[in-house]
C-alpha cells in the first residue's frame, strides 16, 4: 500500500516554478529591447489614464459612447499591468523565475482583460448602432442603469468563462525538471503544451472559451456593422452618411486593432508550430501590448472632445465645460 502511495506521488509532478523567456536569440541585446517595451507600456498606462480621467472630469462627456471608451481604457489598464511587470523583470533584470501559483493566476487576468476588451468591443459597435438607427431613442435606450449592467455582465462572462481554466491546468501532470514558456508571461496554450499529460481537455475547453467569446463577438460586430450601413445607405444625403459613418471610424479601427492579433495569435498556435519562437513572441507582444497603445491615440487624434479634454487635463484645468 505504501509502495503504491509512493508510486502516485511519483508519478503525479507540479512545477514549483516556471523559466520565462524574453525574445528568443535576442537576449544579448535584452537591454536595448527593454527601451521600446518599457516606452509602449508608459505610452499605453499614461493614454488610458487621460481618456480616464478626461471622461470623469468632463460632464459633457458623460454619454453612453464615452462611458463604453472609459470600460475600453479601464481594460486596456488592466492587460497593460498584467503582463508588465514580468516582461519587464525579464528585459531588465533578467529575472526570468514564476511561480506555478502566480503564472495561473497573472494568465487567468491576462485572458479575462482580453474577453472583457472583446465584449466591450461588441458594446461599443451596439452604442453606434443605436446612435445610427434610432437617435431619437439613443437616451432612452442607453441609460446609466443599462450601461452599468452591461459592465457587469461583460465582468461576470469573462470571470465564469476563464475561471475553470486554472483549475483544469492544475490537474496536468508536468514533466520534472524545469520548464520553459515560450514568452516572459503565461499564456495558455503555452503552459498546458509543457504538461505531459492528455490536454485534450484543455485544448477543447480553450477552444470552447475562444468562439464562445471573440468569436460570437466578431460575428455580432459583423452584423452590427452591416445594420449599420443598411440605415446609412438609407439617408437622403451623402453628406449625412459620411457624417454617421464617421462616428464609427475610431471604433472600427480599435475592431482591428484588436481582432487582427487576436486572429494571428490563434493562427500560429494552431498551424505554425514550425516558425521560429521569435515570430511567436513577437506575435504575442502585439496582440497584448499593441491594443493598449494604440486605443487611445486613435480616439484622440478621431475625438475631437476628448482629444480637448485630455489636453485640459495634461494642463492641470479641471474641466467643468458643459
């Protein structure tokens, strides 16, 4: 009985820890690749703060479509720290060590940021279909009840939809000795292909998370998108149209900037096993430090009043502009 206790306890490995790695074959120059990092972080934590703060301290910005642009910056926050403190301690310090705790968890955050981002996304392109289709309704449709329960549910979807995966990875069993990731953060299909243990499960429920998610939210977008052109194609006048058009410019942009990633990241894991480790680090750096940045540049130099409003903030006026 003793010997057979002693036999499961051997067989069955959890590693303590972790080895991250920083851009394969470009460590020597790490130095020099923290610069560019270290700067898109500043860039992305410093523009979701303004659009933040710009929101918060405009009353006129208290809208329905701004409300959603505060939701996208909060998660564009909450994605930029998931993954900066690691990717940093390894571009700078070389610390490359995580706990097998700690890299469930920051993966569980790094996931929910990006379904919550997706679903925020999906929000957003509703808001300009119902600003498009049925102004006169806008206000009524969209209330400060309605947008704080869409909040809500975009939290809770993301939570209940990740939370299982924790939980099954810690059910893997993992090869003894210490193990390697393929980025300086934990990504899921990254960390159950180092298990040596049936992952079918895994992949199956990861697969299930993904179209559950970014997949019926893209369609919906889609959709969304299609509506609206409908109606657009609908007015009278052309100048009209650019006009409704133009108020989904940043939107679609912030679409693609997210989804084309999204969209590259799947592709790799699931049929490039064969390109080198750099083009799957590099891809994974743009699907999670590029949004972040990007999002507020584009609804500055788009928006004309939060542009305004974040320029009265960076200048120290409380802005009390009706």
């Amino acid at each position: 009985m003793k010997s057979s206790q002693s036999f499961v306890n051997i067989s069955f490995f959890q590693p303590p820890a972790f080895l991250m790695t920083g851009i394969p074959r470009l460590e020597v120059i790490r130095g020099w690749i923290s610069i560019p990092f270290s700067s898109m972080y500043t860039v992305a934590l410093t523009g979701n703060c303004l659009i933040l703060l710009a929101v918060k301290r405009t009353p006129r910005l208290h809208q329905p479509m701004y409300y959603f642009l505060s939701m996208l910056a909060l998660t564009d926050v909450g994605l930029t720290l998931s993954t900066m403190p690691t990717t940093l301690a390894v571009l700078w310090f070389d610390h490359r060590l995580i706990g097998f705790n700690a890299c469930l968890v920051q993966m569980f955050f790094l996931h929910s940021f990006s379904v919550v981002e997706s679903s925020v996304l999906l929000a957003m392109s509703f808001d300009r279909f119902v600003a498009i289709s049925n102004p006169l309704r806008y206000a009524a449709v969209l209330t400060n009840t309605v947008i704080v329960r869409i909040g809500l549910a975009v939290v809770a979807r993301a939570t209940l939809s990740l939370f299982p995966v924790p939980f099954l990875l810690k059910q893997l069993n993992f090869c003894p000795g210490k193990i390697l990731l393929s980025h300086s953060f934990c990504f899921h299909p990254d960390v159950m292909r180092r298990a040596c243990a049936d992952i079918t499960i895994n992949i199956r429920y990861g697969l299930y998370v993904v179209l559950s998610t970014g997949g019926i939210d893209s369609l919906l977008i889609v959709l969304s998108y299609t509506l609206i052109l409908r109606t657009v194609m609908g007015l009278a006048s052309p100048r009209e149209r650019i006009r409704a058009l133009n108020t989904c410019v940043s939107h679609i942009l912030a679409v693609l900037v997210f989804y084309i990633p999204v969209i590259g990241v799947s592709m790799i894991h699931r049929f490039g096993r064969h390109l080198p480790h750099v083009v799957h680090a590099l891809v994974a750096y743009v699907y999670l430090v590029v949004p972040p940045v990007l999002n507020p540049i584009i609804y500055s130099v788009k928006s004309k009043p939060i542009r305004e409003a974040m320029l009265r903030v960076l200048r120290g006026k409380g802005s009390q502009h009706k």
